[in-house]
C-alpha cells in the first residue's frame, strides 16, 4: 500500500492512499510515523496511523474544551471515559496535561473559587461541596477557601438579607430572620456569620396588624371549640411574639 499524496487543510493533514482511502490527520501522525520519507505502508503502519490520529484528535478535544475554562482531573478523566481511545492513552493524555500545566487542581481549586466569590453569591461551603464533588484535594479546597477576603463574604450575605427583606414585606422580623438564616446555610453560609449580619442588619418593625387580620379570618372560616388555639399556633407559627398575639386576641374579645 502506497501514500500518493499528503496535503495540509488548516491545522491538520490529508493522506491519500493508492487504495482511494483518505485520512485525515495529524502533523505529529505524520512526524512520528516518518510519513513524510516513508511513502510505503503496510497493515500494521496503516492500523498504527489510525489509532494515532484518533488519540491527537482526541487530545486536540480536550484541549479546545480547556481553552474555554480550567478544567479539574476529574472533568477531564470524565471527557475521555466518553471517548473509545484506550486507557493507556487515557492515562498518557492526562499525564502530558499534567506536566505542561493543562490540568492542575490546585490551581483549578483557586481559579472556581474566585469566579464563585466574584460572580455568584454562593457561600463557602457550598463552594467546598462542588469543588469535592470534582474529586479535588481536602489540601487544595481548604487553601482556596482560605484566601477568601471575609469582607466580602459579609457584602454577599448582606445583599441576600436585603433582597430577602424587600420580597418578604408581609413576614414579621422573627419569621423573617429564620427564613433567611435557613436560605443562607443552605447557600453555603455558615451559622454564626448569618446570625452575626442579621442581628447587625437594620431590620424595620412594621405594623403587620393586617397580617394577622387575614389570619384571624381565614381561620374564622373553620372556627371550633379550638379556635382560639389553633388562632395563637397559627400566628405563633407566622412568627408574631406572644405579646402581639395576645394583644391581638384581646383586640378581638376572643
């Protein structure tokens, strides 16, 4: 079996075999199988040059999908599970990122959190949870997240508590702070410093005397022998203190 020709289209190369097969491939396919000298190929050669092209296009891949972002071991060994090259170049593709500086963990543990810090409000623990979840090092996360500036972990958490607070105008204040704290420790925040920011937050009492008008009628509705009970659990539950309740309860000769 013989070469008759090798062209270049853009980035890679096409060899024409005198059996009308053509190949698209690689210039270090073509270097490395000496196809530029050696224009005689047999079954062996032939087979070798497939399995090569398919490993540099394979890599070519995972090098635009690197391009885009940093990308974790993990994502990476993920991307070439998908792929049918075998695992010894599997292992050889993750090896050659690693020693050119592609795929670094600790740099990719850094590089996430800062985009998270700078352009989501998540909260530190949920940024540790993600970035286990990409199989980085116990090491690694815990260097990221400690150079985390604590002022703006602050700002974030206060920018959620006033959003909260302007979409939650019917709330009382009690209600109200659990419903944030428990937002927050879900976005990653941890406990003390959401009740630190929300016992600093300037919170504005409001007269929500409305509030428990609609609550008093809607359970007149289904008003028993246990009224008054269900009356107080309710508007307890709704986060009014005991002495609103009772005032309220007075105010309507219960």
């Amino acid at each position: 079996m013989k070469i008759t020709k090798i062209s270049k289209t853009g980035s890679k190369y096409k060899l024409t075999l005198d059996s009308g097969e053509v190949i698209d491939t690689y210039d270090d396919v073509i270097l490395n199988n000496n196809l530029l000298y050696s224009k005689r190929i047999d079954k062996k050669l032939l087979e070798k040059i497939h399995n090569d092209t398919n490993y540099y296009r394979t890599y070519n891949k995972i090098l635009n999908l690197i391009s885009t972002r940093l990308r974790s071991e993990y994502e990476v060994k993920e991307y070439l599970n998908k792929s049918d090259i075998n695992d010894n170049d599997k292992q050889k593709i993750i090896e050659n990122l690693k020693q050119i500086g592609l795929i670094n963990d600790k740099a990719f543990a850094k590089a996430y959190t800062n985009d998270k810090i700078n352009l989501s409000l998540d909260g530190p623990e949920k940024i540790a949870k993600n970035l286990k979840k990409q199989k980085i090092a116990d090491e690694h996360i815990k260097e990221a997240l400690n150079n985390i500036d604590e002022e703006i972990i602050k700002n974030h958490i206060d920018k959620i508590i006033e959003k909260k607070v302007k979409i939650n105008q019917k709330d009382t204040i009690t209600f109200l702070k659990q419903k944030i704290l428990n937002y927050l420790i879900t976005q990653g925040y941890q406990r003390e410093m959401v009740i630190q920011r929300l016992e600093n937050y300037p919170f504005i009492k409001k007269d929500l005397t409305e509030e428990m008008e609609k609550i008093y009628q809607k359970q007149l509705k289904k008003k028993d022998k246990n009224f008054k009970s269900k009356l107080k659990a309710k508007l307890y539950n709704k986060g009014f203190s005991i002495e609103e309740i009772n005032n309220f309860i007075e105010s309507k000769n219960i």
